[in-house]
C-alpha cells in the first residue's frame, strides 16, 4: 500500500508548480498571452488589447509576427495566425509575415501562411517592395510575396513581367508552373494566357 503522505505531498507539487507556471503565464507580455492555450488568459489579454492605442495594438500583433519567425511548434503557429485574423490584423502585416515565415526552418507547409495572406491585402505602398522580392532569392518568399499580390487583382499589373521571368525560371516545375499561372490569370487572364502560348514554344521541352 502507498504511503499516503507521498500521494498528498506529490499532489501538492503539482498544483504548486500549475500555480507558478499560471503565474509566470499572466506576467508574459501581452502578444504571448494572447495565443495562450489557457482560455481564461488569452481571454483575459484580448480585453486588454482592446483597451490599446492603435499603434500599440499594431506593435502587439507585430509582436506575434515576430515570434512567428522562431516558432516551431506548428499548432503554436497555428493558434499565432488564427489571432492575427481574431484581432483583424492589416495590411501592415503582410510583409512582415512574409519575412518571419521564409526565415523559419520549421515551416514545411506554407498552407495556413498563404490562407492568411488570401485574406488580408496588401496596400498599395507595399506594391514596390513585394515586386522586388519576385525577383530573386528562395521560391518561398517569392511565391508569398506573389500570392499577396494576387488577392490585388488588377491593381498588381504592374507585376506581370516579373511573373513572366518567373514562369521561365520556374516553368519546369509543373507544381510552380501551375501556381504562377493561378497568380497571374487573378491579375490578367489575358497576360496569363499569353505566358502559356509563350511557353508552349520554348525551347525547353520540360516548360512545353
């Protein structure tokens, strides 16, 4: 038979180390409080970012942005987009994100990143600085930075070439191919199409 002093001091370790952790949680700055897995305090710290200025409200969901960047744990990311929706996150938001998930070595699935990026457009200041991203470095950023554009539709045009010199890039790739094409034909249908008659002469007989 277990000696019952064990059973109740090993129950009171427990529920002192839940009431320090539970305290460390309500003292966690506010942008980690707010994608908690405890519901009272993620509740609890939306009603305080309420409560915010505009500016420091943005700076809060930058915040979750930014820890994005090193976040491993993929249903941590998950609850981290799903509050960025919550809490109506802005066009602000894009090109950060951007940059937080193309640096994490953890991220094997950019799905949930492109869902966000399907929902919240970019402005019309941040055109420049996402085109320029079409033109070099990792297909990931690229294909970000190219899916953003897209939710713009027609105000993206200024984009087409870029895209154009990726289909050629990336054409090989039936996979890429097929997203580029996506992209462009929700700016240009036409300047789409014409990208697929071009590549039906290329040399390149893996792009034919």
């Amino acid at each position: 038979m277990k000696n019952p002093l064990i059973i109740v001091f090993f129950a009171l370790f427990l529920c002192s180390c839940a009431t320090v952790n539970g305290v460390r949680e309500v003292r966690a700055p506010l942008h980690t409080r707010l994608i908690s897995e405890n519901a009272a305090v993620s509740d609890a710290a939306k009603k305080e970012f309420l409560t915010l200025d505009e500016n420091t409200r943005k700076q809060t969901l930058l915040d979750i942005i930014d820890a994005f960047g090193s976040e491993e744990d993929p249903y941590r990311r998950g609850r981290m987009l799903d509050m960025l929706k919550d809490l109506n996150a802005g066009s602000y938001a894009v090109i950060p994100l951007i940059k937080a998930a193309t640096k994490n070595p953890s991220i094997r699935d950019f799905k949930e990143v492109t869902s966000f990026l399907n929902t919240v457009k970019p402005g019309e200041q941040d055109i420049p600085a996402l085109k320029e991203m079409l033109k070099h470095g990792a297909w990931e950023a690229r294909m970000l930075a190219m899916t953003s554009l897209a939710v713009l539709s027609k105000k993206a045009e200024v984009i087409m070439p870029e895209l154009m010199d990726m289909l050629d890039e990336f054409g090989a790739d039936a996979g890429k191919y097929s997203g580029i094409f996506d992209s462009m034909a929700m700016i240009n249908p036409e300047i789409a199409v014409a990208g697929v008659i071009r590549g039906i002469t290329s040399p390149d007989a893996r792009i034919q």
